[in-house]
C-alpha cells in the first residue's frame, strides 16, 4: 500500500531552523500538508484541533520535551496509536530504550537526510 503524500504530519521542534529543514525534506519526499510547533505544549494544542497521521518531534525542547509529548500522544485514546517519529542529536542508548518503551515508531539521529527520512517514514508505515 502506498503511503498517501496528503497525509497530515505535525513537526515539532523549539529550533525554527530545524522545523524549515525537515518541512523541506518532507516536500522533496511529496508530503505537502505539513504543520508545525514550537515545542510539546503547543503540539497538544495542535493535536486536539486536527487529526495527524504522523508526528516527527525532537527530543530536546522546553518546556515540554518529546518525550513528555511522546507520552502524553500515548496516553491519549485518540492518538494512542499516531505514528511518532523522534528526531534528536544525541544517540545515547537510554533514550532510545526510554522512546522505545513509550511507544516511539522510529528514531532519527540528526543530521540527516531525505532518503533517512523516507526510510524511516516508510519503516513506521510498513513499506
């Protein structure tokens, strides 16, 4: 099954430079309904007025890191089981342990690319 390029995804991200780097990885992939936020607080603001289909969120971000994010999307019964992505720069094997444990669908070490995105969109997605 193709993965569909309309689907809604949500970036959230404290650095606007990173937001704008992975929004134009997504559009050279062909995903074009791409929303943002500045950190987790907002993100929830944003999930609760719009439904997405995949969420990518750095881990480091204040006042509400990913991973607190990643916790509260799991903890909620309609978006339990929204595809999360967490980006981050640092690959320290607790924090992957932890995302993973709290349901994280996949993990991006920055920096990386449109071809790393696209496989790990296409993994979460089962391509």
């Amino acid at each position: 099954m193709a993965i569909d390029n309309a689907m809604p995804i949500l970036i959230v991200d404290d650095y606007a430079t990173m937001i704008r780097i992975i929004r134009n990885l997504l559009k050279q992939l062909g995903f074009l309904n791409v929303d943002d936020a500045s950190d987790g607080t907002q993100a929830l603001e944003r999930i609760k007025e719009k439904k997405y289909s995949l969420i990518i969120s750095d881990w480091n971000m204040e006042p509400m890191t990913g991973y607190e994010l990643l916790k509260q999307v799991r903890a909620a019964g309609d978006t339990a089981r929204t595809p999360f992505i967490m980006v981050t720069a640092e690959s320290k094997t607790e924090n992957v342990i932890a995302a993973k444990k709290a349901g994280v669908n996949n993990y991006i070490v920055k920096p990386f690319n449109a071809q790393t995105l696209k496989g790990k969109i296409d993994a979460v997605f089962g391509e």
